[in-house]
C-alpha cells in the first residue's frame, strides 16, 4: 500500500491561525489603500472590458485589473474584488468562495465618497441571491439593491438619510424606470461548506459623478451569511477597516479609513505589479520558446514588483498560452508543466523589493512539437495570487507575445493560539471555528516501466479556521454573529490502489471515496474539539434547536406598520430600524448575547463500505484559553477492502504492529504539534 500526503498548493506556513498580522492588522498605509482602476485592455482575440453576465473566472475584459484577495492560504481566497474602466464606466466584480449556504442576507456593501458637491456620499448595498439554500444560474441580476445618497457626515461617520429600495425586476437598466447599475449573478457549488458566488458590475460614472468627483475615496465590505448557524463572515477593502455592528443599514466605517480611488492615475496606486517586459524565459532570448527544448531550457519567469509599504508572501503565477489560429476558440491554455501555478514566492520585500516567480522546464513532446510548428508565434499570459498575507495588486496579470525557436508521510507544525485576541469576558476563552472542505477524485494510472496499470484515490482536505468575535450586525431583520478569518490550511492525500487485475471490473469511484475515514480531535483532552452535524443535512426545526432564533415582534410604529410586501418601494427617512427582506419596516426583541450552545463531543463516525458520508462532520469548535495554544491532531486513513479479515491478494498493505501504538501499515496519522503544550504565547 502506498500513500502520499504532500502540502496542498499555497499552504499557510505555520498555520497562521495566531498570527496577530492575520487576525488583527491594523490600518495599511494610506498610500496602499489605492484602488486603481486602469483602462480596460482584455487580452488579444478578447479585448476590451468585462461581460457583465456573472461568468468572472473565465472572462478575460479582468486582465490587469485591480485585484484584492482575502487569501487565507488556499487556492480559494475567501473573497476577490477586482476593478477596472472603460469609457463612461467602472467595472467592479466580487467572488465569494467557501461559503456554507446560499443565503438572501448575502450581500455586498459599495461606498463612495466623491469628495465635495451635492450627494457626495453614495453607497449601494447589493443582494445577490433570491432564496435561502438554492443558488442561481449565470447571467441573473440580484435579489434587491438598496441605494443611499447622503450630504451629511459627523466626525467622519456618514448620516445615510434616504434610501430608494429596489427589488429584482427593477434592476434592469435597459427596461423603461430601471435601475442604471448593471449587474449579474452567477453561483458554484463543490459540496459542504464549498459554495461560491459572483458579481459583475458595470456602474455609468455619469450617475455616480466619479468624472467631477474631487479625490474620490471608495469602500468595499462582502458579507458571507450563514443563516445555518446565523454566523457572518465579513471581508473589507481597505484591509483594517472596522466590521460593520448594529445594523448594516446605517453602519460604515469612518471615511478616513476608505480607500482612494484612482481612475487611470498611477501616482497614488502601491503594491503588487508586472508587465509584459517582466514576463521572460531562461533561453538566449528572453522572448524565445525552444522547439522542443531541452532540459533546463523554457523556463517561464514572472518578476514581481511590491511598491506597497508591506512585504507580500505566498505570490504565485500562473502561466498560460495561447497562438493564432490552432484552437476556433482561441483559448488560453495552461503552459503543460508540473507546478504551473508556480511554487509561492517566499516575501516580496516591501517598497520596490521585487521577486522572480518561475516553473519547471517545458521540453516538447512530439504532439506539442507538430502543434506548434508553423504557428510559432504565441502569447504567454500571466496571472497573479496570493495565499499569503493579504496583498493588493495593482494589477494581476500581464501578456507578452513570444516566438517559437528551433532546437505516506507528510507531517507539519501548525499551532492554534489566542494571544492578542480579545476573549469571553467570563469564561477566558476564545472559540475557534473549523470548517472543512472534502474532496474526492480517483486518477487512473497507466503503468510506467512495466508496472501494472492503478489507481489513485487522491482526498483534498481543507481547514478554514474563523473566530467568533462576540460581536452581532443585523442584516434585513436577523441578527448574525460575526466571524473573523484566521486562514486556511489543508493536504491533498494520494493513495495507490492494489493493481487494476485484467478482465476484474475495477472499484467504482464512489466506493473508493467512501473509504477514506478521518478524525478531527485536540491532543489536550481538557480542551475537546466539538463537532457539529452537517447543519446543511439537518430539518430546520433540528438546527433552531442548535441555534435558537429570535423571532420579529409587531408593534405599532405610528405610520410604518410591519407588513410583508411594500408597494411602491420604500423610499424616504430611515432609522436604525431593521427591514425585512421585502423592505418593510419591522421591530425586534433586542438582540439578545448569544453564544455558541454547548455540544457534545462525538466522535467522527466510521462509515462502512456502501454508506453515503452525511454523517461525517463539517464543522468544528474549540474553546482556548486566553494566552494559550492548542495542539490540534487530524487523522485520516484508507482501510484497503478485506476478504475474511484477511488482506485482499495483491492489496500491498497487511496489518502489522508498530512499535508502542496500535497502528497499522498505511494508517495516516496526522499530528500538529506546538512547541510547548498548554504554553502561554508570552512564555
């Protein structure tokens, strides 16, 4: 039996999970907080600016376009905002990734403050998705928008004043009345705690003045509800800025702490950059690619430039190819090597330290080299991210055109701390949440040197680690808990299955999946992981036994009356009163303190061959000590199938003892282990 665990792409060194940088970052520089958004170029055979349909990985109108990730360490960054102009427009787009549940309280919050002149302050508060649980195909627009327009501020706090409210069927520029912002939806869904959701955005500057506007500064806050739990995570641009408490209608940060805007200037925009010229390979011309190459030549490098204030890690480039005329479609392929995205980049030294990014040699194989003979000229693009520290790119990606010439055991320290962070003023503690993210594959080998031909059941495993803050912010009615990001961490397990016998009908995948057994438990037994069932499997009125919800109570308003419809759209002086979803009017009990019920520690549930994994939990919770660290132990294993207690023939993987524990060839025992168990950080 052979099983390999190796580091998923774009780990987190040290886990990160007690990092003060990560949880707790105080305001970036202001000549950070840029966002600049340069001309619209696409890239040749699309150019021009973003189709706004809610399709935004695929859509090339972002290249080298303003780019903030809220990475936390995997290749699925909590959430993406990307800028960028064309004549007369700005073009925003917001993607979403991790999410437990689609939720109608999922929303996006756009501010803008112009500087001088009437309705200076502007801010749109955008709801994507229509119902609870279910996603949306491509190319819908939202649910709802609420826009506000504002000339008051005190103390840099911004009185919101009036809102216009509008609901989906309003939100069609094009149709006689409609709402002039054009925007799309479009969702993904990988499994439990493994949605996502996109927005594309066109905003006319004509109806947000950012023409006229005198040193514009903007604010961007992505809200991730999960009404399964009644938990939100909230992800902001600028980095440092306050999370929005009480209720999201009136609540933004300061205005100080907005970012600027740029449109097109490059004097005020820092951070993370390339173009073209920094896109090179290893060959006697930097625009050369060898035909077929030989080892060592067509290395494809990215020179990564940091302009910001801050070092950046956790940089990687992602090199892509394309040429005229071989593919109708004329697509961007990923150049065909190992490690394409390249490794990530150690620390970019801040203030003009740069950062050389590369992958492996590409050498021709004989379909590539007959591809590639008489269609030599070719464009290399490059793409940007970063799983490390939270970066801003000035722009994310570049393009150079290029010629063809002639010629079972994986083991890491991660640690979950608390020093710094504020803790349960009674209990001193601080409770940290785990959500995992499964996947299953089975890669079919095909044999080398003569080896029989196998399979590989291959698990990716990641730990998207949050802290409940104690704090609440209200959206359309409920009251949410707020989370923090505290970054991710993960594996990806390969395990070689027994050889394909001929003519015996291999394993279904689905079986194989099935296998895989894991456990999640804290290495201090008076500090128990708790696991929660899979909330997204269980009866509503099970999950408010969990996570009790305070209903709304009526009363008299004087003219405002709760109600479950509002026709026309309500339209005129707010309060600090919460709205339901259809934008009436409602009161509720005050927001009561509510902490996380007490569960019971259960063990993770062994399944048998043949049962579906709904049982297995998907979320996680610890209560650490203020000060203090926690070991935290993972375990998984693939028991091979057994014949009579008896290993299959050619199974590879007989049950043996090891020394002092009960384990057994092939167990995969992962162990997180802090330096000094129960050790205060300060010590």
């Amino acid at each position: 039996m052979n099983t390999r665990w190796s580091a998923v792409p774009r780990w987190l060194p040290a886990l990160a999970l007690g990092s003060a940088a990560l949880l707790a970052s105080p305001a970036a520089r202001a000549d950070d907080n840029a966002m600049c958004m340069r001309d619209a170029g696409g890239v040749p055979f699309s150019p021009g600016p973003p189709t706004v349909d809610g399709l935004i990985p695929s859509d090339k109108g972002w290249t080298g376009a303003f780019r903030y990730e809220a990475s936390n360490g995997t290749d699925k960054p909590h959430a993406v905002i990307q800028a960028v102009r064309s004549t007369g427009n700005a073009f925003l787009s917001v993607e979403v990734n991790n999410d437990p549940h689609f939720d109608a309280e999922d929303a996006i919050v756009l501010a803008f403050d112009l500087g001088a002149g009437p309705k200076r302050y502007r801010r749109l508060i955008i709801y994507p998705l229509v119902e609870d649980g279910n996603g949306v195909e491509a190319n819908q627009r939202p649910a709802q928008l609420d826009y506000f327009e504002s000339d008051t501020a005190t103390g840099g706090v911004v009185d919101w004043g009036t809102v216009m409210h509008k609901v989906n069927a309003e939100l069609d520029p094009n149709a006689p009345g409609g709402f002039w912002l054009d925007a799309k939806v479009s969702t993904a869904s990988a499994g439990a705690n493994d949605n996502s959701w996109f927005v594309e955005m066109r905003l006319p500057s004509a109806n947000l003045n950012l023409a006229g506007a005198t040193n514009p500064r903007v604010y961007v806050n992505v809200m991730r509800v999960n009404n399964l739990d009644a938990s939100v995570l909230s992800e902001r641009w600028p980095t440092g800025t306050p999370p929005p408490l009480g209720f999201l209608d009136t609540s933004t940060p300061d205005t100080s702490t907005w970012g600027a805007l740029s449109m097109g200037g490059g004097g005020t925009c820092t951070g993370l950059s390339i173009k073209a010229s920094d896109i090179r390979t290893n060959n006697s011309s930097p625009t050369l690619i060898m035909n077929p190459g030989v080892a060592g030549q067509n290395v494809f490098q990215a020179v990564v430039t940091n302009s910001g204030s801050t070092d950046a890690s956790g940089v990687r480039a992602t090199f892509r190819i394309a040429n005229f005329g071989l593919q109708t479609d004329q697509s961007w392929k990923a150049v065909p090597v190992a490690n394409n995205p390249s490794p990530p980049s150690g620390v970019i030294a801040k203030n003009g330290g740069t950062q050389t990014l590369q992958i492996p040699s590409w050498i021709l194989n004989a379909q590539e080299q007959t591809d590639y003979t008489g269609h030599a000229h070719q464009c290399i693009l490059v793409d940007l991210t970063s799983g490390g520290t939270p970066v801003t790119f000035i722009n994310s990606s570049a393009y150079r055109n290029m010629d063809f010439g002639t010629a079972s055991v994986f083991e890491r320290t991660a640690q979950l701390a608390t020093r710094g962070l504020p803790t349960d003023p009674v209990k001193k503690v601080t409770r940290l949440r785990l959500d995992t993210v499964k996947g299953m594959k089975v890669l079919n080998t095909d044999g080398q040197k003569g080896d029989t031909p196998k399979r590989v059941a291959r698990m990716t495993w990641l730990f998207h680690g949050y802290r409940e803050t104690g704090q609440t912010v209200t959206i359309r009615g409920t009251p949410y808990r707020l989370l923090d990001s505290m970054g991710s961490f993960g594996y990806v397990v390969d395990h070689t299955t027994p050889p394909i016998i001929p003519g015996k009908p291999p394993e279904e995948e689905a079986v194989l999946n099935r296998r895989w057994q894991l456990q999640v438990k804290s290495a201090r037994p008076e500090l128990p992981v708790r696991a929660l069932p899979r909330l997204d499997l269980m009866s509503v009125p099970d999950r408010l036994v969990l996570f009790p919800r305070r209903p709304p109570i009526e009363k008299d308003l004087g003219t405002v009356r709760p109600q479950l419809a509002v026709t026309p759209p309500v339209q005129g002086p707010i309060s600090t009163l919460p709205r339901d979803r259809a934008g009436s009017i409602l009161t509720r009990a005050p927001i009561p303190t509510r902490p996380l019920p007490d569960l019971p520690t259960r063990p993770v549930p062994t399944l048998p061959t043949g049962v579906e994994d709904k049982d297995t939990p998907a979320t996680y919770y610890i209560d650490v000590p203020e000060g203090e660290s926690v070991d935290l132990v993972t375990h998984a294993e693939f028991p091979e199938a057994q014949d009579g207690g008896k290993p299959v023939p050619d199974c590879g993987c007989r049950r043996t003892p090891t020394t002092g524990a009960s384990g057994v060839t092939g167990l995969l025992f992962l162990a997180f282990v802090a330096r000094r168990r129960g050790r205060r950080d300060d010590a």
